[in-house]
C-alpha cells in the first residue's frame, strides 16, 4: 500500500482541526444526516464524514460502519484527498496499486469502491472528507460527485457554526460570570462601606446626645477615627484600581533594596493587626537591590501579608523569606487555604473565594488584582500556591536592579530613540 503523502500544510491544518475542536466532538445529528445523504445519492452502502487528525481518523458521520471502529492516520484513501485537495475516485481499488494492500481493502471489509470529495477550512487545509464507498467496483456520474462536493461544503460550513456556537456560549457563561461578580462586589462594596459609616454615624449619635465620661469619648472617638481609616483605605483601593486598569497610575522607580522594603511591610502590616498575636517569621539572607516604585512596591507587599494574616487564625505562624537571586518575597501563612477551582480565579478583579464568603472575611476582591497589576507594572511575576485547611504561598519575583542606572524598560522615553 502506497501512504499519500502529508500535506505542506499539515501543522496549519491540525492546528485549524483544534481550533475548531472538531476531533473530539461526538457524534453529530447533523453530520449523520450528510453521510446518510451521501449514501442515498450516491446509492452506496458506506458513507462517512470523515475528519483527518494527526494520529487517527474521527467518524463524526457514518453509515455501513460499525461504531467500534477505530481507523488509523494512513489507513484508508481519505488521507489521499486531504493531500490532493481534490475529489478522488477509485474505481476498483483491489486493482490499483496505491490502494489494492490497504487492509480496508485487502481485508473486512474488502471495500472496492471509493469516492471522496475534501472538507476545506474557513483557512484553505483541508480537514477530512465526505466519502462513499461499496463493495464492487464502479463509478459515479457528474451530479453525484458535484453533490459529494457540496455536502463536503457543508459539512465544513458546519464545523465552523459548530465552533462559534461554541464559542458564543463561552462567551454568554463568561459575560454571566461578569455579572455574577459585578453584583458580588457591589454587595461586598456596599458592606464594607456601610458597615464602618453606620459605625460612625452612631457614635457621632451618641459624642452628640453628650453626658459621656471622658474617657468613654476617648474611645468612641478612636472608634470613628479607626472607621473613617477603613473607608479612605477602601476608597484609596478602588481608585488605584482604576488608575491601574486605566494605565494613569503614577510610577516612580529607582534602585531600591527589596529586603529592607519587605522589613518595613513586615512592620507596617503586624502594626495595623495588632492584638492578633500572630508569628511572624522575616528570612532575610542579604540585600536584594530591584528597580521599582517603593511606594507602589510597598502597597502590594503589605496587602499580601495584611492578607496572610487575614485567612491566618491567631498566634499562626506566617514566614516571610526575601531572596536576592533571582530578587523575590515569598509570603507562606498557614491559614484557611484557597480551593483548587479558586486558586485560578484569585487575581481576577473582583473575585472572592468561597472561603472568604462563607466566613465572611472582609474585602472588596480587588486586592490581589492591584497586586498582579502593580508586579506586572514592575516586570515581574506573582505565584500563588495553597491547600485547603493548610496555608498559602505567594511568591512574588521581581527583575533585578543593573549595577548602575535604570533598566532598558524604565529610561526616560526621550531617550529610548537615542540622540536626536
């Protein structure tokens, strides 16, 4: 048995056939219905819609073939249309020397007959074919090989509605996705803004009906100093998401040593949970000197450890380690965990974890993503890894600061071109 060749554009064509994700689809009503079709016209007791992968042929229309069968790349004529581009007819093809040793030929079930016209792409490859076949030698006439031509049209016109109906419903789960967060942040923003202006509009309420000890004023009024921080905090956060998103957020780098960044995060975040009495570990070997923006830099470190002790239970150890090569800060808690299907969500914005719902663990679920963006402003990557009821990792690495000057990326644009 001569193999047909493989076409020039073999890798374009099992590209399209994946892009299309048309091998792994099941069988078709629709594509049952061409390869019954096929078979009535041309009054055969074999019909396929038959699409060419890289390993094996997929059935995804058939009639006269069992439903067991598995064809292999270079079994059978189908793969000689793909090369040829061109409907292929074989009168006898125990009499032709290309095809007499197939086993579909030679063995069950001792096919003779062969007609295939080819499934062409939207992009010009050929996929497959819609072929007939019979059990003795003959031939078509002209008007059955131009209806194998056009059912081989639709079957391709077929495979491409197939795809963007696929791809719409993609689209239609994502754009529902959308809402469902969009309706959840503005749940959670409405709580973490009504909660501390409730707050402090009631002890405003009572500072005002007057008749308080002093110190009980004292207090109320660190209350509403501590609510007002909350709010500007939550509001700081939303417009530098903004700003972020928008790309206007202002950015200053210079040389600057990341571990003596990290020490003072470290000391900014345990400061603002005091009383939580948590373990915190600092692992620092040397200096670690980065080009970044210490400011923007400093925002994401202590919104990761603020996090770290958020999901941490009281006195948990939280280990913070700083590397000098390559530059990074890995954040290690050992707190509620994040789920696997969450894992992949947690630096999209607004997106909250189901462990942060059900716990009612505060946030607006812009944190992370202000985080992902300020890195990604910096050149560098952030990692999360973490295990249910066990703890989570971050790591965040960042490009290393040249011995002398900015990096390429961060020279002032009037001089990226050179002299002028």
């Amino acid at each position: 048995m001569a193999e047909g060749p493989v076409p020039p554009d073999e890798n374009d064509r099992l590209r399209e056939l994946h892009k299309l994700e048309a091998l792994d689809a099941p069988l078709d009503r629709d594509f049952q219905n061409v390869a019954e079709l096929a078979a009535s016209i041309c009054r055969t007791p074999v019909a396929l819609v038959n699409l060419v992968g890289g390993e094996l042929q997929h059935l995804r229309g058939r009639v006269g073939v069992a439903g067991d069968v598995v064809v292999g790349r270079r079994t059978g004529l189908c793969p000689h249309v793909v090369s040829g581009r061109e409907l292929l007819e074989v009168r006898d093809a125990l009499a032709d020397p290309r095809f007499r040793d197939d086993p579909l030929v030679a063995g069950e079930p001792y096919l003779r007959f062969y007609a295939g016209a080819p499934v062409i792409g939207g992009h010009g490859h050929v996929l497959g074919t819609v072929c007939v076949m019979d059990h003795r030698p003959r031939l078509l006439a002209e008007e059955q090989k131009r209806a194998l031509r056009l059912l081989a049209c639709h079957a391709a016109a077929m495979l491409e509605l197939r795809h963007h109906a696929r791809q719409g419903e993609k689209v239609a789960r994502h754009l529902e996705e959308v809402a469902d967060l969009k309706h959840q942040f503005l749940r959670n923003i409405n709580h973490e803004l009504r909660t501390p202006l409730t707050s402090i509009r009631s002890y405003l309420q009572l500072l005002q009906d007057g008749g308080l000890e002093e110190d009980t004023e004292r207090d109320f009024l660190q209350v509403i100093e501590r609510n007002s921080d909350r709010l500007l905090e939550r509001l700081d956060e939303l417009l530098l998401m903004a700003s972020l998103s928008a790309h206007t957020a202002a950015f200053s780098p210079q040389r600057v040593d990341l571990a003596g960044l990290t020490r003072r995060a470290v000391e900014e975040a345990v400061a603002k949970s005091a009383g939580r009495d948590h373990d915190m570990r600092l692992r620092i070997a040397t200096e670690a000197p980065v080009w970044a923006d210490p400011d923007r830099l400093r925002y994401a470190l202590v919104h990761l450890l603020d996090n770290a002790i958020k999901f941490t239970p009281a006195a948990g150890v939280i280990n913070v380690t700083v590397t000098a090569v390559p530059p990074a800060v890995e954040i290690h808690d050992a707190g509620i965990g994040i789920g696997e299907e969450d894992v992949e969500h947690v630096f999209e914005d607004f997106y909250r974890s189901r462990e942060a719902e059900e716990q009612a663990i505060g946030g607006t679920g812009v944190g992370l993503s202000i985080v992902s963006r300020i890195v990604e402003l910096h050149g560098g990557s952030v990692e999360l890894r973490s295990t249910l009821h066990e703890g989570t990792c971050v790591r965040v690495t960042l490009p290393e600061a040249p011995a002398a000057g900015p990096p390429e990326d961060h020279r002032d644009p009037q001089d990226r071109d050179g002299p002028r």
